[in-house]
C-alpha cells in the first residue's frame, strides 16, 4: 500500500462502503476518507449532496490517490427517476471531481446486474459477454463502466468492479437470498469483498478494466479469473446453493415468465415499441 496513502471513499456509510472503510483502515497508515449523504451522521463524514456538482465538495477530491466510488441507489428494482438522479447523474459529478483533481485510480462499484438477462442460461459470464441489463439499475452500471473506459483514455486508472450479492451485517448466505439459485451462486462474502477493496485499490494496474467481484461458489458462472489476473483476487469464501421446494418453484416461475415475456428484451413477444 505505500503507493496510495489517501484514499476518498463515496457512500461510505453505506453497508459495502462501512465494510470497505474497515478494510482499508486496517491496512495501517492509509488515510480514508469517507463522502456522501452521511445518513448515519458520523462526524468522521464529509456530508454533501453529489448529485449537483459544487466545488465546496469536489475540492476533498484533492491530493487522493484513488477514488473507490459506492455511492447509489443499490435496489435492483430502483425507479428510473432514482437511478438517473443517483446512479448516472451523481457517479458523473463524482467521476468530473476525479479528473478535475488528477486522481490516478478510480475504482467503481459497478453490478452483476449488467449480465441480468444471462441469469437463467448457462454461459460462462465473463467481462467480454455481450451486455444484458434487464434493468434501470443495470442499465445504469453499464453506462457508467463505458464511462470510465472513456476516461481511462486520459490516464486514469479506472477499475469497475461487477460485485456480488452482498448483504448487510454478518451477510450469511443460504435459501433465504432474494433471486433463487441466480442469487446464492453470485454471493460475496464480507472477507472477499475486503480483499476485493484493497486489491482494488492498490493494484500496479494500469488501464480499464471489468471484473468479476464474488466469492468461489458452486456452481457459480462468474469468472474470476480476469480478477486474479489483473488485480490478484483470489476468494477465499464459498457456498454451496440450497435449493427448497420454495426457492425451486420461484425459479422455475421465472423461467416461465422470462419465456412468455422476457425482461430488456430488444423485440417484444407482441405489439410494438413507442
């Protein structure tokens, strides 16, 4: 970590973003600084609203080393209204503060949901898989990973991470995830995500990239070997999906549902598009 000594954490009290600030204070002398809502309060917190740029915020984006952007509406079901205000128009004032103060490494929570209409088939889901959001969530994480490829054409570092299933708290995973058997296979445990945040952060790499963030799996589609390549992860958390007659026919409904009337499809089963 002797690279980067100040980091800038958005979202930082968030669940990803408390457990991300964790991880890296427990590298040692980094400095972390967390930005955002601050819905928690904490006084450690710089709170400002980034969904208008406004230079009496962007100025902290000085003399950072790297950015590790989670601030977002994080429901896969947003509205469009909320995603467009939290997740395209916020991440843009986000990514202007980065390039405007020269941060070197920018790192971007970006979503498995990208690949959403992939979660019923059977293809190894890999970063050069055609995208699929079914989604404004999706649609919006796929957005800002063009983005930043753009931008890593200006020098910038830009790493956008598609993380897992990760839940609050101690995030046990089992039949109980939301999203049947799609949901369990692409869990990240808390240990794994940590490892995901440093590596990210303090990786030699050079470029833009797209990676995988989960833990290993069963059964899992994910490939994680982009993400050993290029920034060394490798997870050391796994599961094993449990599959109850609930979560079996919850599955099997989907599949029904995604035959009769996909979801982001391109061409509709019937009727037509204004």
């Amino acid at each position: 970590m002797t690279a980067v000594k100040r980091v800038l954490v958005t979202g930082s009290t968030g669940n990803l973003g408390a457990k991300a600030v964790s991880a890296l204070r427990g590298c040692g002398s980094l400095d972390v600084v967390g930005i955002g809502r601050n819905s928690s309060g904490d006084p450690s917190v710089i709170t400002a609203d980034m969904e208008l740029y406004d230079h009496s915020w962007a100025q902290h984006f000085e003399g950072a080393d790297a950015v590790l952007h989670l601030a977002a509406d994080p429901k896969p079901v947003g509205s469009w209204d909320s995603i467009t205000r939290l997740n395209v128009e916020l991440a843009l004032n986000v990514f202007r503060a980065a390039e405007e103060a020269r941060v070197r490494r920018f790192v971007f929570a970006s979503s498995n949901w990208v690949l959403g209409g992939y979660r019923l088939g059977t293809e190894r889901l890999t970063s050069v898989l055609s995208p699929r959001p079914v989604n404004p969530y999706g649609a919006s994480k796929l957005f800002i990973e063009r983005y930043g490829m753009a931008a890593a054409r200006n020098g910038m570092s830009v790493i956008s991470l598609r993380i897992g299933y990760c839940q609050p708290g101690e995030n046990m995973p089992g039949a109980h995830m939301a999203f049947g058997r799609w949901g369990q296979e692409m869990w990240l445990g808390n240990d794994d995500w940590a490892q995901a945040v440093i590596r990210s952060v303090a990786s030699p790499y050079q470029g833009s990239a797209i990676l995988n963030i989960v833990s290993r799996n069963e059964g899992s589609r994910w490939d994680l070997e982009e993400a050993k390549e290029t920034i060394g992860y490798d997870p050391v958390q796994t599961h094993q999906p449990v599959t109850t007659i609930r979560n079996y026919m919850k599955d099997r409904c989907a599949a029904l549902r995604e035959r009769l009337i996909p979801m982001g499809t391109s061409v509709p089963p019937f009727g037509a598009r204004w």
